[in-house]
C-alpha cells in the first residue's frame, strides 16, 4: 500500500511506501490518505482547525510569562509539520518517537544537536484536540505549559531529565484583517530518547533473568538522589514517581521525567495524598522509660540511633472540612495537598515521595511490573539482602512518621554502592592475580 501525504492547502506533498516504519504527522489540514482505502481519509474543517490553534498559547505570550517569573531558558523552535514519527509510547500522555524531517529546520539555529537526531515529542497535536472535551486551553496550560516552566525552574541535576531545549509550535491561518501570518503557538517539546527505555521496562524485559545488585542499588541511589534534590534543592515536588517515570540514560542511570505535577501515580501512591487534610510538624513528647528502653534494642536493625540523635517533630494531619475542593481535573486526587504541604510542612510532602520509592524500591528488587499490586516479597527476590528489603519496608510504612526521611534513603544507597564496588574491585584484582588488601 502507498500512503500519500496530501495538504488540503497543497503546499505539501509527498509519498511513503508502507514499508516504511516512520510516518509524518502534522496538525490542521494535513491528512493521511490510503490509495487503496478512501475511507482512513480524515479531513478536519478549517473551523476546528481554527478552534485548536486559539486554545494554544502564543509561542512569544508564553516566553513572556516565564521571563516575568525570572526565567531565562534558550528554546530552539520547531515546526510540528516537519517533524516525523518512528513510534508512539504507552501511557495518557501519547508522547511520540520523532525526528526532524529532511523538508524541516528549526526556525532558528540548532548548535546543540543534528536535526537528525531522535526525540520524545510531547505535547497537544490536533487530535489529542479532537478527542479532548472541554477545557483544553486549561488543560494544555496547567499541564504541558507547567511541566516546561517547573523544568526549567529546576536547578540541574544528574537524575533529572533537564528544562527541553526544542518547542514545537504550529500557526493557525494568515489574519484576514492585517493580512499577517499567525503567531506560532506551542503544541509541545522535544527532549532526547534514551535508548535503556524506562525502568518499567527495563523489568519487564528482564522476565525471569535477575538484574545485577550492583545495577539494583546504583538506580535505587539516583531516584532517591532525584527526589531528594527536588525537595530539597529545587524547593518543589514530583507527586507521580513510579517506575513508568524513571528513564535509564546512555550512562545507566536514571532520569526522573514527567513534571506536569498534574496527579499521583495510581502505582505508587501513599495514602495520605488522597485526602484534603492539613499537616503540621509538633515538638514530640517525653518519651516513656519502656518506651526509651525499646528504641534502644532496635538501635543497630533499624537506624533508631540516627533518629534519636536528629530527632524531629511528629507530622499530624488534619482532615480539612467544609465544600470539597478540586483542582486536579486531569488527575487523581481531586485536590493536591503538595504545594500547602510545601509551604507550611516539607517534611509531610518528602515523606509521602518515600512512600513512592519504597513502591519503586520494591517493584525493582522484586522485578514486578508498575501495578496497583500489593506489597509482597516473594522468592523471587531471593537474592535480595534482607536489609534492602528492610528500608523498603520502612519506607512503606502506613504512618508517616515511621518512614525514613530522603537523606537517610540516599545515605544508605551510597554506602550500597561503595561496598558492591569496592567488593567488584577485590574480585577483580584477585582475578587478575592480585591480592585483596585487608
């Protein structure tokens, strides 16, 4: 079967034998038409076409706002009708594998990389318009638009997939008033695909073959160290860490992606995100002698001595009353607790990211597939030291409170990997005829 690229304006023609894998999507007037199959024909009013485009937000409107909030990032902009399509991802976002076509440039110079290269579209095409319901100027703001201004608000880091360099943009039709072209408008960006895929898939593929402890724990470390930055540092929240979320980069590490912060990760969630309740850090109370007696005997298992020496204040929560309230239209709870936790108690917004790691924690050391499944150690991770499993479980804990906190996490993944490396070095050096220093 020939495909035939048809523009319904006809500045545009071409034609591409289905055997190859790629194809061209463009928004508006442009449609694919089958020689052999009148009816995949699909034909947009220019109506809709004109609907689509208003609800985007102006390319220059858009840099303005992040200029006035202090933000000063380079975007390099591209046409969304020369981009070419190798293949679509799994997930609601539809985010695509892309690759400037040979008939496109950057409208402006692209130092950084060759057009050539291949890229993660995401973004709102004319289809995703299509099928949207209402609101979709909201939509597109509150989450597209938001994840690019959080990117590049973030301070960079090694585990997070930085602020995108490439904008994709579309025109709507020429003003018959003034006779001048349509503002670009921005329908998405581009960022680079990192050939080792996500971690979800990275156990899925695995199937029943173990993944290296030493790969194990050096991601472990990198998401928590991408957490960790992110509170800490960057002063903001994730909201949605889950396996699906952490690509594994050229260098085998991990990179923290998706900052719409639009809703939780029906995976990973702790369950006091989902309520609209208040949370504030107290002094805690003398403890009881038996109580004192107790924590001492626990000292050396499970980390109580660091505790007692950097003792914090309980986290209560307090149900909020009154109408319920919703600003999470896209997402899942209908309210998010993040930016009022930020804001009046840090701790509560890290220790429910903890939750989230000790769901991923467990999915990766257990190899399971992202689900809503319960936590449960099976022989599968056999081969998994039962401290690993320890601190996963701590921080899955139902109280807050009993979780550690994300410093504590990176600090036990880092001595992790210092002593899987420095054992890999001894066995290494006695391999070769050396000898173990002692």
């Amino acid at each position: 079967m020939v495909w035939t690229l048809t523009s319904i304006t006809g500045s545009i023609t071409g034609s591409i034998t289905s055997s190859i894998t790629s194809s061209i999507f463009l928004p508006g007037r442009h449609f694919f038409k089958a020689t052999t199959a009148p009816k995949s024909i699909i034909q947009p009013d220019d109506s809709e076409f004109d609907a689509y485009t208003r609800q985007l937000t102006p390319l220059d409107d858009f840099l303005a706002s992040l200029r006035h909030d202090g933000l000063h990032p380079a975007f390099d902009v591209v046409e969304f009708s020369h981009l070419t399509e190798h293949s679509r991802l799994p997930g609601k976002n539809h985010a695509r594998v892309v690759s400037v076509t040979p008939r496109g440039t950057c409208t402006s110079p692209c130092p950084r990389a060759s057009c050539s290269r291949r890229h993660v579209f995401k973004g709102f095409d004319f289809d995703a318009f299509l099928h949207h319901g209402p609101n979709f100027h909201e939509h597109q703001k509150r989450t597209m638009l938001h994840e690019i201004r959080t990117l590049a608000a973030l301070p960079p880091h090694p585990n997070i997939m930085p602020c995108p360099t490439h904008l994709v943009v579309v025109h709507g039709d020429t003003d018959n008033r003034t006779g001048t072209g349509a503002p670009p408008r921005v329908c998405g960006f581009l960022q680079p695909v990192m050939r080792g895929e996500t971690l979800d898939d990275q156990i899925t593929k695995a199937g029943d073959r173990r993944i290296p402890l030493a790969r194990k724990a050096r991601w472990c470390r990198d998401m928590a160290a991408a957490v960790l930055h992110t509170h800490r540092v960057a002063g903001t929240y994730h909201m949605d860490v889950k396996p699906g979320n952490m690509l594994v980069d050229d260098a085998d590490g991990i990179r923290l992606i998706d900052w719409e912060q639009s809703g939780v990760s029906m995976f990973t969630h702790a369950k006091e995100v989902t309520i609209d309740q208040e949370a504030r850090e107290e002094e805690e109370e003398e403890e009881e002698e038996e109580e004192e007696e107790e924590e001492k005997m626990k000292e050396k298992e499970d980390g109580a001595e660091e505790r007692r020496r950097n003792k914090r204040g309980r986290i209560v929560y307090i149900p909020r009353t009154g109408p319920k309230r919703c600003d999470l239209p896209w997402g899942y709870p209908d309210w998010n607790v993040f930016p009022e936790w930020k804001r009046t108690c840090p701790r509560a917004a890290e220790l429910a990211e903890v939750f989230s790691l000790g769901r991923v924690m467990w999915m990766l050391m257990e190899q399971v597939e992202q689900s809503p499944s319960p936590t449960v150690w099976t022989d599968r991770s056999n081969d998994v030291p039962e401290k690993w499993k320890a601190i996963a479980n701590r921080s899955l804990e139902v109280d807050p409170n009993r979780r550690p906190e994300l410093d504590e996490l990176v600090d036990f993944w880092e001595r992790e990997v210092a002593a899987l490396t420095a054992r890999d070095d001894v066995v290494v050096a006695v391999g070769c005829g050396g000898m173990p220093t002692l």
